[in-house]
C-alpha cells in the first residue's frame, strides 16, 4: 500500500431543489431516483426544511493507492 486516506464530507441542503439537484447529478446516493417516485417524501423534506432548517448529510470517502509489488 503506498497510500491511504479518507475524508468526512458534510454537506447541508437548504432547500428541496438543492436535493433533487444533487440526486440526479449523484445517481449513485439513490439509484433510480425520480421526483415522481419519491413525491410523497420530498414533500415530507420540504416541510421539514421549511420549519427545522437545513438537511445535513454526511459521507465518508477512502482513497487507496496501492501498487503490485514487483
């Protein structure tokens, strides 16, 4: 191994667009997301944002370089 590291990444959603925003550009957090199928929930979250303030998630990412000896 040559080298290791990881990451905490928090990141906070103010609103409910910045969410569908983020999960269509990020297909992989929620495969298959569509506003449709999810309507119900987003608006749960935007009710939530309105009176609680902003969503806040976090993610961890690992980097690891290795290499093949020889």
């Amino acid at each position: 191994m040559v080298d290791l590291r990881f990451e905490r990444l928090r990141t906070e959603f103010f609103d409910v667009g910045a969410v569908i925003y983020f999960l269509r550009k990020v297909i992989w957090m929620v495969p298959g997301f569509t506003v449709e199928e999810y309507l119900p929930r987003l608006r749960e979250l935007h009710e939530r944002l309105e009176s609680e303030g902003p969503f806040v998630a976090t993610t961890t990412r690992f980097l690891i370089e290795a290499r093949k000896p020889g």
